[in-house]
C-alpha cells in the first residue's frame, strides 16, 4: 500500500498478479482434472474393447466347431428319435405329401389327427392306413384357413386324442398363372390356406407343448419360398411368408431360454422342388436328369427322417439351399444367365 498527499492507496498491481496467479493454478488444476476425467474414461472403453475381443475369438472358435460338427454330420447324421406314441396331427391329409405323410408317420407308432376339406379323401387314407394295421386314426373335416373351426376341431381332438405334440402343417394349394391372370379373391385364397392357416394350428396347438415344453412343428414350405419363379408369384410370397414365420418363431422361443429353462419344441422347414401331386399341372425342365418331379412318397420319408433327426430345415432334393446359398454369393447377371440355361420353371395353367 501507498501514501499519496495524505491518501493511502492499495497496491493493486501486486493484488492483480496474485489473482493471475491464482487463475493461472486454478487453470492448470483444471486441465489436470480433465487430463485425469480423460484417463479414467479412458479405463472402462480399454476394458470393452478386451471383453470384446475376448467375444471375437470365442465366435472364431465357435465357427471353426460348428464347421466341423457339420463335416462330421455329413458323414454321421444324428440319431433318429423315437416317435411312438406321439399325436401327429397332419393338414392336407387327404391326398398327395399328406396321404403319405400319414403312411410315414403311421409306421412308427404314432397316433394319427388327419385333418382335410375333402372328407371322402380324408376317409380314403384312413381306411388305406387300417389295411396297413395302423387302428389309432381320426379323421375331422374342416376349412384351415377358417380360425372360428380351427379352434373349434382343436378342442375336439384334444377331448378325443389328447394334446398334439406334433404338427404338420401341410396344406396349400398353388395356381398357376401370371400376377396379371389372378382375381383378388384366389389371391387372398392362397394367404389364407398356404400362410394364416400355419397360425391358427400354432394358436390352438403352441401353448401345450410350451406348457409341457416338449412338440416338433413341421412346416412345408417350397423352394418357391427360396427362389423366386415366374407364373407362381402369390404362392411364391407365401411360401416365403411361412419360411420367415417358422425362422422368426424359433428365434422368439429360443430368446426366452435361460440357464434355468431351455425349450426342447423343434422346428423342421421342408424345401421340396416339384412334387407330382396335382399342384403342378405344367411343369418346365430342361434337364429332367437333374431335377426331375420327385413322387410323393419318397418326398414324405426325407421329410419325416429329417423331422426325426430335428433338423432345422432341409431342401428336397437336399443340395438345394446348399446351391442357392453359393449362388447369392455370385453376381446377379450371372445367376439369371444360369436360369435362362437350366430353364426349369413352371408354365400357366390355363395355357
């Protein structure tokens, strides 16, 4: 402090650098906590990038396993299952996949639900079955793709047979035609009976084998539902419609499993090429050699035998989705180039 003509003045100038001083420190102390917040946060993203590297490998080695489980089963399929005793339940049982689906299923011990539009086809396979000696067979008429008499003939069969622990969910049907050529009503048709009707069997029938955590779904499909084809394209997108219900179905079961619980319900999509039923009235091969019109029956015994070994999906013939897998890894003009030489495909109906 300063005296000047009797007035005592404050040294301002030595006041000033000690509040510089002072900011200066508490800059720096500053900088050294954010020097220090960066640091610690710094910790826990090191962590999650070990955590996560750690996850990488463990994905590599589960790569490298399930190659090898599938090299090994390639040569040794897994062992058939027992299915005696089990309630199948069958859509479409009156004629062509269904009809010897029943055949199949009635073979191994198994209590037979045929459930089909056509009653006197639905008749008709239940008296070829008691010739064969299968006794243990009902037979209920009704509309599939009508919910109200799903549900209604559900609770028939379970008062009648008891809980159906296997469904097959079969029936379809598939007019051939362009877009064009379709009426709104055939197209609605065609959802209701090859799609909605998959989800009023799984209404009515689901809930038990959740319950008792114990069933196999079996849904066919088509390889229609793998690859697009001209003259088909409403029962194409139902096709593709219940391969995306049967994938996204197990997901949605498998995501509820814990340690404590995990589901043991099994699901089987089936992929058949053309299958001389009746559906396909114009078929188109160039090389019948290699893809040929597979019967009925031999169509129904890879089905049932990949149902049993629990496969997830299986294409008939079975290097079909093994093909189209390789081919969506090729360029696109390429692989119509192929269809246009394969030339397999099927011709309108009404032509």
């Amino acid at each position: 402090m300063t005296t000047i003509n009797g007035v005592t003045k404050r040294n301002t100038s030595h006041t000033t650098s000690n509040k510089n001083h002072q900011i200066g420190n508490k800059e720096h102390i500053t900088h050294r906590k954010k020097f220090n917040i960066n640091s610690i946060s710094w910790t826990p993203s090191f962590t999650g990038v070990c955590i996560l590297g750690i996850e990488l490998v463990v994905l590599v080695v589960r790569l490298v396993m399930s190659l090898c489980e599938s090299l090994y089963r390639m040569f040794l399929p897994p062992k058939e299952k027992s299915i005696e005793g089990e309630v199948v339940l069958l859509t479409g049982a009156g004629h062509g996949i269904g009809r010897e689906l029943a055949f199949q299923f009635a073979s191994h011990g198994t209590k037979l639900v045929c459930w089909d539009i056509d009653e006197k086809g639905n008749h008709e396979t239940k008296e070829l079955l008691a010739k064969r000696g299968c006794k243990d067979v009902w037979t209920y008429k009704l509309d599939v793709s009508n919910r109200e008499e799903v549900l209604a003939t559900a609770e028939k069969v379970k008062k009648d047979v008891g809980d159906v622990t296997i469904l097959v969910n079969n029936a379809g049907i598939m007019p051939s035609r362009p877009l064009k050529a379709h009426t709104p009503e055939e197209i609605r048709k065609i959802f209701d009976i090859n799609v909605l009707a998959h989800f009023w069997a799984l209404e009515a029938f689901l809930p038990s084998m959740v319950e008792k955590n114990h069933g196999h779904i079996v849904a066919l499909s088509s390889m229609c539902g793998v690859i697009g084809v001209a003259n088909v394209v409403p029962y194409c997108a139902s096709k593709f419609a219940v391969r995306g219900m049967m994938e996204s179905l197990y997901e949605e079961l498998r995501s509820e499993d814990s340690k404590a619980h995990k589901s043991q319900i099994k699901f089987t999509t089936v992929y058949p090429i053309m299958v001389n039923t009746g559906l396909v009235k114009r078929p188109r091969n160039r090389f019948p050699l290699l893809l040929d019109m597979l019967t009925a029956d031999v169509v129904a015994r890879k089905i049932v035998k990949a149902m049993r070994r629990d496969y997830k999906e299986i294409s008939i013939p079975v290097s079909m989705l093994t093909l189209d897998r390789i081919a969506r890894l090729l360029p696109g003009k390429f692989i119509q180039a192929v269809k246009d030489f394969v030339d397999t495909g099927i011709d309108p109906d009404d032509l």
